[in-house]
C-alpha cells in the first residue's frame, strides 16, 4: 500500500477491476472504451443511436432505434452490467451489443447510465434505475404515473419512445450486475402497484451472491472477488442483504416480482455466477408468482461471452435468445409462411428480410456509385435510395430509372442489402440514375396502399422536370424545397423509365397504366418488367401442378386484404381489365426466367401488349434454368452478369 503516483498514496483497491487514491481519483483498469451514438445509423446493423439526459444530470442513457416501420416496437429498459464499478452504457463493448440486439430483436432499448461505485456507492444505483423507470413509464397513455413530475413536463419526455415504443411489450433487463438491478427494479415495481406495466424481465447471469458457497463456486478462485466486489461497491453492506441475495432467509419472496408475463434466466456453463441464476429460477418457479419462467443455459462459455465477443456462433445464439424473448407474444393472428407471422399484439415478424445496408455518400467500394437516402416524398409515409454513377461533368445529364422493388408487397426494403447490391451494380452497368422508392408494406398497409404511394413518387419525380411543370402545377407534391439536386442536375427526362422486379415489375406496370389514362403518357419512355408477378384464377401452362401455385395466390390475398384473383391490378388480362393498349410509354422489355412459376404470366403479357393497338416496341428476354429474382440474389453469376447487362442496355436505347 506504499505505492505512490501524482495522487499520493493507494486508499483501497479492487484488483483487477480499479484502484482509488487518498486524492480521491478512481483508476480504472478495465473496461471498453467510450464511442459516440451513430444518429445516422450504425454502418454495421443500420440501428440509429442518441444520447440523452433523464430527470437530472446525474442520469442519462443511450437509446437504439433500428430501421422501423409505422407499427410500434418492443422496449427495452437495460442496465449494463461491470459490477456496479466500471464500463459505461456509453462504451464500446455495451454498445455494439445492444445495437446488433436492438436490430435482432426490432427493439427500441433504452440503456441506462446510472452512476457508479466507489464515487457513488450503492443503492445509489438502484435509485438512478428506479427513477430511470418511472422516466420511461412517463411516456406510457395510461394514468399511472400522474403525480410524477415527469408527467408534467413534456420537454423532459424523448419522442423515440413518444412515436415508437409499444408500452404493452415493455421489458426490462440486465447482464451481470445490470441482472441484478432489473430484479430489485422488478421487485420495487411489484410493492409499488406497476406490475402489470412491466411484460417481461430478462436476467443474463445476473450477479447474485451469498455468504454461503453453492454448487461449484466452492473452491473457484474467483468467488473470493465476487464476494469483495459486494463489499466494496455497498460500502460493506452483507453478503446476503436481500440485494445482491435474493434467496436470503430474510429477502422478500419472489412471488411480488414485478412483472406480469415473462422472467427469461440465462447462464452460461463456465460461469462462477451459473449457480445462482438456476437457483434463482427454481425458487422463482415455486414461489407462486403467477407467470412463466425459463431458464436458458449456453455450456461450455464463461462470463459476458456474448457481449464481448458477438460474432461467436454461441452469442449469436444468445442474442438470439434474447431477441426472440423480446418478441414474446401470446398469440398468433395470421400467417404467410415462410414469409412473415401477425401477432395480435399488431407486431409483424418478418423472416425473410435481408440487413438494412446504409447509403455510401462517398461512392461504393465496388462499384463506385454514390447513394443517399432521402425522406418525405409527399409525405413522410414515403421515402427513396438514390444511386447516382460518377458523371463525367457536373451537367451530364444521365437517363433515369424510378425502380420499385420486389418483396411480395410484403416483405424487404429499398433499404436492404440484396436490392442496395443490385442496383449499386445496375447503376454502374447503365450510367443510370436510379430511384428507389420506399414504399409502404403489408399487412401494416395493405394494398391498394404501394400502389398509391408509387404514383405519388412518380408524380414527385416529374415535378423535376421543366416540360411537367404546368401538367403539375396544381399538384400539391410540387415544392420546390422538397426537390432533389441529383435529380435535377443530372437527370434526362428525355430517357425517364420505370420499372421493377416482381411486385416491383406489377407496381410499374399499375403506374404506366395510370399514367396512360392522363397528361402524362408521354412522359415515361419505357418500362423494364423483370419476372413481374402477375396472377389469375386460372392456372396457365406450367403453373399447374406446381407445388408454389397455392402460395402465389395467397400472397395476393393476404396483402390486397381479399381482392380476387381477377382484380385488374394483379391480373392485366382479366374480363374487367383495361386494353394494354392504354399502356403510357414506348418501349417495354418483359424479362422472364425458365424455372420461375411467374414465367408464364411474363410471356402471356408480352404477347397480349404484342397484339394490342399499343403503339410502342416490346421485346421478351428469357434467362433458361433459373429462379425467381436470380439476378438480385445472386448478382456475380453469368446469367444474373446477362440479365443486368440486358436491362442496362434497355436503359440506354436510344
């Protein structure tokens, strides 16, 4: 203890974890260290992050918004873990955790910075995690909390939770030491009367404690420092105070938890803290707490494995874990497997969905496209993705392509991964500059909902364009701070094309008609149909049979809310629907692939536009032997290279 520096002499220390100094200074000699949020979203999980401050100073958090739709979201209240001591919920390894949970999970998670031993020792810590709770409780619709000042003051209140959180699906959780602040949070709930506003608790090898060994801890090296680390950072409080052992003969039982559903206990094989926890869950399964209880064990990891090293098959198990726990629902409302599952919460589970990629302003390191994203097209309800290729000067002017794409009107992203790579590729390939439009999906929105927003963005589109300016002065879309400069710096008019990709394709096909119904005829030069998907009640040709058939037609059902088969906007050659030859363009190029069951209804619309009084060019290209979408799934094959340099060409017809 003679050890000296430029504080003077060592008061105590907590080795390995810090060290104090008579000065005062806490040395800490582990822990992460401190990042910054990313409100543009994180490059890696595209989740959008922020900091902000609570009641007092003294209490602030991060919070963790991923990629949302309108409907609302779980909420994670969550108390990091490092023994009441170290870390931060500002510091690296706590925050690329909850950013990959909060997007595994679709979870708004709220973590809390409460302060920290020795500086402020215990209870100092639940107190921040109790006010952190009637904080967050504060955003909530229901009454419970009018005589709490937060309720009185909307300033204080954060708008993330306002406009996204579903207070019905409220968690709450910690690893570690935050394990143990969520139970005593649970427990003060549960004696305060909020036990039904807490759903779900999760305790991830929570640190509990007792005088008395359990199980293997006997003869660990290690159970001699759980046992300081209580010491130290209560300010020497007993090892089996009710706190940090809630199996304590004089611990208050279990059965007042403060939690309505759910308790998920998870432990890790290797882990000194795994007795504990299982004792834990079997005293909570007889106490009569009227609730389920799992207990989940991960063999052969130690402590905090899957914070600190999440890329391991094992924690991605455990997020995964975690992530479904989050999404716990009583019951199933609907279901178009394998696409997605409706709860009756509202919550849509979508399990198809490629990652959000963020946009690279700077140009993509393969194809050297630049991209952006921009918002309220119209209304805030639609958005796009830009690409743009390098242009040769700052007036070249580049053909356009307005793309919607596919996902079954249900499912993906303009945003995703799978169509960022695609058309990064095609906007290479064709000099092209595209937009991707953002619409809304099913069963949030259902349909006719695409299909209005996508003739609000091709009416955005056109509201660049000098020669549409009259046809659309009336318009309300025509703003001139709501327009675009890539758009009008480098965008042809002259050569504007719609176009998609299965749904995508039926959603162009529904613009060009509309647009063939008024002024705008003559504004779109062509339309690309890739492997579009249109349907009937009629099977033709090699649908019959086909064991996807069914599923076709239930993806229409399902996200049109029960139009028929023979609704027009699904079916083009139906009784009641409109003469092709109505179709607003000049060129058209149907794109079909040999395998896929949308095939047919390809090569039939081609042949129906053929025969029309249409008067424009119609070209069929078929890609033999493969499936639906090959050519986004998959863009490095030599059929996906020939079908991209097809529609590239198509994009550059003079």
């Amino acid at each position: 203890m003679a050890t000296t520096d430029e504080d003077g002499e060592i008061a105590s220390e907590l080795l390995p974890l810090l060290r104090v100094y008579k000065s005062g200074r806490v040395e800490r000699l582990f822990g992460s260290a401190i990042v910054p949020p990313f409100p543009q979203g994180d490059p890696q999980t595209g989740v959008s992050s922020k900091d902000i401050t609570l009641k007092s100073p003294s209490i602030s958090a991060r919070l963790y918004l991923p990629t949302t739709t309108t409907h609302k979201l779980p909420l994670l209240l969550y108390f990091r873990g490092s023994a009441f001591c170290i870390e931060s919920a500002f510091s690296f390894i706590p925050h690329r955790y909850l950013s990959l949970l909060s997007a595994r999970a679709s979870a708004l998670v709220v973590s809390i910075e409460h302060r920290i031993a020795p500086e402020h020792p215990l209870p100092v810590a639940y107190h921040d995690s109790w006010e952190a709770l009637l904080w967050l409780l504060s955003h909530s619709p229901q009454e419970i909390l009018t005589n709490s000042s937060n309720a009185d003051h909307p300033q204080q209140l954060d708008r993330w939770v306002l406009d996204h959180a579903d207070f019905d699906r409220f968690f709450i959780g910690g690893d570690s030491a935050g394990g143990n602040i969520a139970h005593n949070v649970a427990m003060r709930a549960g004696s305060s009367g909020l036990t039904s506003r807490i759903r779900g608790v999760f305790l991830s090898q929570p640190y509990f404690w007792g005088s008395t060994r359990i199980g293997f801890e006997a003869g660990r090296p290690n159970a001699d420092l759980m046992s300081r680390i209580w010491v130290f950072v209560s300010g020497g409080a007993r090892l089996d105070d009710p706190m940090i052992n809630p199996l304590a003969v004089n611990a208050p039982s279990l059965a007042s938890l403060g939690c309505s559903k759910f308790v998920l206990m998870c432990v890790a094989g290797e882990d000194i803290l795994k007795e504990r926890g299982k004792a834990y869950y079997e005293e909570l399964k007889k106490s009569g707490w009227d609730g389920d209880v799992e207990l989940f064990e991960v063999e052969g990891e130690g402590h905090g494995f899957h914070a600190h090293n999440i890329e391991s098959e094992k924690s991605k198990l455990m997020i995964g874990r975690l992530a479904s726990f989050l999404n716990h629902d009583d019951e199933v409302a609907s279901e178009l497997l394998p696409l997605l599952r409706v709860y009756k919460s509202g919550r849509v589970e979508r399990f198809l969905d490629s990652p959000i990629v963020p946009p690279s302003p700077q140009g993509d390191p393969n194809t050297g496209i630049s991209s952006k994203d921009i918002t309220n097209i119209k209304s805030p309800s639609i958005s796009a993705r830009l690409y743009l290729p390098t242009p040769t000067g700052t007036t070249q002017k580049l053909p356009i392509l307005l793309y919607f794409r596919g996902g079954g009107f249900c499912i993906e992203s303009a945003f995703s991964s799978f169509h960022h790579r695609y058309l990064s590729l095609l906007s290479a390939r064709s000099s092209a500059l595209i937009v991707s439009v953002e619409y809304r999906l099913a069963p949030e929105h259902p349909l006719p909902a695409a299909y209005r927003d996508a003739w609000d963005s091709f009416h955005w589109l056109l509201s660049h364009s000098n020669s549409s300016q009259e046809i659309l002065t009336n318009s309300s879309i025509v703003d001139r701070q709501q327009q675009e400069q890539w758009i009008l710096n480098h965008g042809d008019f002259d050569r504007l094309f719609i176009g998609g990709d299965s749904a995508g394709a039926n959603l162009a096909h529904n613009v060009a008609m509309q647009a063939g119904s008024t002024e705008l005829k003559s504004r779109i030069r062509g339309v690309l149909l890739s492997q579009p998907y249109f349907w009937g009640s009629a099977r033709m040709g090699f649908e019959e049979g086909r064991p996807d058939s069914d599923f076709i037609s239930r993806l229409w059902l399902f996200t049109s809310g029960g139009a028929g088969l023979d609704d027009p906007m699904i079916n083009p050659f139906a009784e009641e629907a409109p003469s092709l030859a109505g179709l607003g363009c000049s060129k058209v190029l149907v794109c079909v692939a040999g395998e896929d069951i949308l095939k047919e209804r390809g090569k039939a619309y081609y042949e129906e536009l053929k025969k029309s009084e249409w008067d424009g060019e119609v070209e069929l290209f078929e890609v033999e032997g493969e499936g639906h979408a090959f050519q986004a799934l998959d863009t490095e094959s030599e059929n996906s290279k020939l079908m991209i340099g097809r529609l590239s060409s198509f994009l550059n017809q003079s």
